[in-house]
C-alpha cells in the first residue's frame, strides 16, 4: 500500500521554537508580571521574547525607578578568644588577643652591654675597632642597632630612637619599632625599649699612653735660641688645632719639645702641620725593633727631626748681601717683627718689608746679631716724624703699620752724662717724648758676624730701636685674660722661663696678627676692663677677642656623680 502524502503544515511550523534546558520536566506555570496584565500571546509574524530577555527588562525598569545608591557595609567577625566584634583577619583573633599568643620580640635580647674607654672617649666595635661617637648621636645609635644585627633579622625594623637617661647613668636605652608576619599572613608591629649597659674598658691606645714607654715614632722639635718664644707661640697652635690628641706624651728640654706618638702616620701629620705653620726642615731616621721572618715582618721605630730657623721675634738680624739685593734691595741690618709661617723682617731705615720662608733661609742661611736678653733701655729726647722719605726705584713693599721717623735717645743707665744718640726707627706711631724704649746699642758693642765685618761702617746704625717699653707689673696686675697650655713633662727648667713667658703675653697684646691665631680665654677670677688701653697707653686685648673657657668639674644635678665626669 501506497502511504498518503502528508497534511500541508501551517506557515510557522517550519521554524524550530528554542526548548528550554530543563526540557523533559514539567514546566511551572508562570508568575503574573508585575508590570501589568499577563501579555497576550503574540500575533504571527511577531518575535517570540524568551524569559532571560524578560527579566532583564524587568530589573532595567526597576532600577529607573531607584533614587539612592546601596552603601556597602563591612562585616564584622567576633574574636575566637574574647568573642569582640572585629573585623575580619587571617588570624581571627583582636590585636589584644594576638599579643598574648604570638610575641615578635622573642629572641631579641633586651639588655646587651656596651664597652667604653674613659680615657680617650671612645667606643668598642667589635671586633677590635675604637670609634668616637657623642651622646645621643647617629653613629652612637648605628653602634648600638650593630651589637643587635643578627637577632633584628628575623623581624622588620620600622624605627629606632634613644630615650633621655642621665649622663652619668651608664645606660643607654633605644626605643625599637618593629613588624613581623604572624598566623597566615597577620602582621604584628610592637614597640619595646632594649637597655644597653656601658662597661669600662682601656682600649689598647690608652694602654700605652699609661705604660709611658710604647712609642713608635717621636718628632724632636728644636731651635738654637736661647729664649722659646716660637715654642710659646707653637703650643698654642697644637691647642688650637687640637694636633695634640693622638700624643701618648709630650717632653720638654732645654732646647726643643719632644712628641711621642704610637704611630708613623700620626707623627707625619705633626711635621706637616709644623711646616705649615712654622719655618723649618726636618730629618727621618728608623732604628729596627724587631723582625719576623715567618710573616716578613718589621718592626721600626721612627724618629723625625724638626729644625726651626734660628730667629725669633724682635732679633736683629743681618742679611746676606744677595738676599738684600733679591728682597728689592733692602738694607742688610734688619727686624724680625714676626715669626710666622714666614719671618717678616722690617728695614727701620726705610719701612721696607719682606717675608722670607724656610726654603729660603736655608739657602741663605743667617743668624740674629742681638738677644732679647741683650735689649737696653733708652728713653726719647727728640722725634721727628719723616713726611717724604724718597723712594729709589726697584724697592720693596712698604709698611702700612708703621711710621718712619728720626729720634735722638739716651740710655737710663747714662742720664748723668750728655751722650745721646741719634737713629731712624719705625716706631714713630708710638713714640713721644720722654718714653721709653727698649734697642740695641752698636757702638758699643762687638759684632761677630761674618756680613756685618764685610759692611760699610756708615751704612751700621748707632742705635736699633726695638719697641717701646711699658711697666710690667702693671700690665701684668690688669692682664684679664690666660692661655692653655700642654701637659708637658717637664725637666730642670731655668729661672728664666717665667720672664720669656709674660714677654709673650706682652707680644701678643702688641700684635694683633699673631692674637687671631691663639685661643684667648677670659679669666674669670680678675675684673674684666672694657677699655682697650691701660693709663699709660699699653694696649690690651679687648673682651669680644676672649672666649669663654668652660670646665665641668661638678654635676649638674648634684656631687652625687661628679666624680664619673672626668
């Protein structure tokens, strides 16, 4: 049998409705649409909307209709151990909590002791480093945080600080912040305080500086004169500059100061510093101690020999003839007026004035005719002030300070006689009449010097006019003012070193220059005068040329530790 065609199909059977996922269930009826009435069923030719579209539609007319945005609020969690409502942590626990659990300090110690040398202020770093640190400093602090640096690896230092303790304490506390991951990912920061106890400890320099007989290098500082005004003027330079730090001891003679020094380097720096400040040469010699010959090894001991010129202030000196001619032509009896890294020599005949270094003088080596011992005094009678004084063509360099001028004078030994004598001196700025004035008399005296036998006889001045005298003791009595010196150890001193050493006061109340390279203090147990002068005319050195001089022999807050100062 033949089958029978099939039935037409209407006009939309040919197109395949989309069947839902949970084809093979019985689908529930439909909730009404809250919009409105349930929609009629579409007319053919009219696209079938599925329910996913639907929805969406629904949500984008409800949210038109929202006036405020939806905040978001954090939940909060309780504690596992005291159940306090927080907020929500890999630990699950309050910071209270966790500090009782877990303690990121543990391993740190909190009391470690520091070493320190009293002698020379400084601290150990291990292993065998002495570093010299202030109170409270950052070095100080890097010392401390270093004697902790293998317990602070297992933790994050976030911050470090000192906390105030009194100086004399012996302690000195660090306040450390600092973080540490705990119980899956939590991290703790705690801040805890670690003490650090300073023990005494001679460092090994100090030990040698009390044995008093370990040294390595000496400098051996001389000058042939009999009078040590240089050597008054060179201490205060080594205080100033505080050269003196790194002797083990400092040895006076009769001719010259001794440093000992317990290594080479530092007693190189000494002869640097000396050859800058002062003319002179020096000699090196090494004497072997000892040798290893397993590591190859020496042992030297080094001794530096430091020669100064043989002239000091207020010498008078003659100058070769080549010298003269190189100097512009100055005549060869001469001043020294100041001994400084040069000498500065002054023709009183002409005011011309000349610098002559260290290098120089040893290639024309000279020597002073007259002491400061051998000055006499004489006193003015007549001056005259010289206005034009000629100036012959290739000369020097003329002095601003000081005033040519043409003076009769007479020695206080001779008032009872008419002799006077007849000279040109710089020193007319100072000088009236009737002062007194310290010179030289080269009449009546024998000069043994090879340039001065060679000389014309009249180009040899009667009389050298050094400077003006004034009365000690009274200068002495308003003298407000004192200088440091050096812990010397000190051999058979003549009589005489007191006398030298109130002239160098007066030197320095004479000369300004030489004042601003001295450290000047204030005396307080004399009455401090404003004036610049004293009655007489003598000049002083003012207060605002003097420095405080500061000394802490007591506590500050009580005798209870004055004596772990010093």
């Amino acid at each position: 049998k033949t089958k029978p065609p099939p039935s037409p199909l209407p006009q939309n059977q040919g197109q395949s409705e989309p069947r839902p996922q949970n084809q093979g269930r019985s689908e529930p009826p439909r909730p009404p649409s809250r919009t409105g009435p349930t929609p009629e069923l579409p007319e053919p030719g009219h696209e079938v909307l599925s329910r996913s579209a639907r929805v969406a539609l629904v949500n984008i007319a409800e949210m038109e209709y929202m006036k405020e945005s939806a905040v978001s609020t954090q939940g909060r969690i309780l504690c596992c151990q005291c159940g306090v409502p927080i907020a929500p942590n890999p630990a699950n626990m309050c910071v209270a909590c966790l500090r009782t659990q877990v303690d990121i300090t543990e391993g740190i110690p909190k009391q470690v002791n520091v070493n320190f040398c009293k002698q020379c202020e400084r601290y150990l770093q291990p292993p065998g480093t002495w570093i010299q640190c202030a109170l409270e400093s950052r070095e100080l602090l890097t010392l401390c945080l270093k004697k902790l640096k293998s317990p602070l690896t297992k933790v994050r230092l976030i911050d470090a600080g000192f906390i105030w303790t009194e100086p004399h304490s012996k302690r000195l506390k660090v306040k450390l912040t600092v973080q540490k991951e705990v119980m899956s990912g939590a991290i703790l920061q705690q801040v805890f305080v670690i003490e650090f106890v300073i023990l005494q400890q001679m460092c090994d320099d100090c030990h040698r500086v009390e044995a008093k007989d370990y040294w390595k290098a000496v400098v051996q500082v001389r000058q042939k004169t009999p009078h040590k005004k240089t050597f008054y003027y060179l201490e205060q330079l080594i205080l100033k500059h505080k050269l003196h730090q790194n002797t083990l001891r400092v040895k006076e003679i009769h001719d010259g100061l001794d440093f000992y020094y317990g290594s080479k380097q530092h007693a190189q720096k000494m002869v640097d510093f000396l050859q800058c400040t002062v003319p002179c040469k020096y000699k090196t010699s090494q004497r072997l101690i000892s040798h290893d010959v397993h590591s190859n090894s020496y042992n030297y001991k080094s001794t530096f020999s430091v020669e100064i010129v043989p002239v000091c202030k207020d010498n008078l000196v003659c100058l070769p003839p080549r010298l003269a001619q190189s100097l512009g032509n100055m005549r060869q009896i001469c001043i020294c007026v100041r001994v400084t890294s040069t000498m500065h020599i002054i023709d009183p005949n002409s005011l011309q004035i000349a610098e002559i270094d260290g290098t120089t003088y040893w290639r024309y080596p000279f020597y002073s005719l007259y002491q400061p011992g051998q000055l006499e005094e004489f006193i003015v009678m007549d001056i005259d002030i010289v206005r034009d004084s000629k100036r012959v063509p290739g000369t020097g360099t003329i002095s601003s300070r000081h005033t040519l001028a043409e003076v009769w004078v007479q020695k206080t030994s001779e008032m009872d006689t008419s002799q006077q004598y007849h000279c040109r001196t710089h020193l007319g700025h100072l000088l009236n009449h009737g002062d007194l004035v310290l010179g030289f008399d080269l009449v009546n005296s024998n000069l043994n010097d090879e340039y001065v036998d060679k000389m014309n006889p009249q180009h040899v001045p009667d009389v050298v006019l050094i400077k003006k005298s004034y009365d000690r003791g009274r200068r002495q009595h308003r003298r407000n003012w004192k200088l440091k010196e050096l812990d010397k150890d000190h051999e058979d001193m003549g009589t005489d070193d007191e006398r030298q050493y109130l002239e160098f006061l007066e030197d320095l109340e004479d000369d300004d220059i030489i004042r601003k390279n001295v450290n000047i203090y204030r005396d307080s147990s004399k009455i401090p005068v404003e004036s610049d002068t004293d009655d007489d005319g003598a000049p002083r050195i003012s207060l605002a040329e003097m420095l405080e001089d500061l000394h802490i022999s007591v506590d500050a807050t009580g005798g209870a530790g004055a004596d772990m100062i010093d």
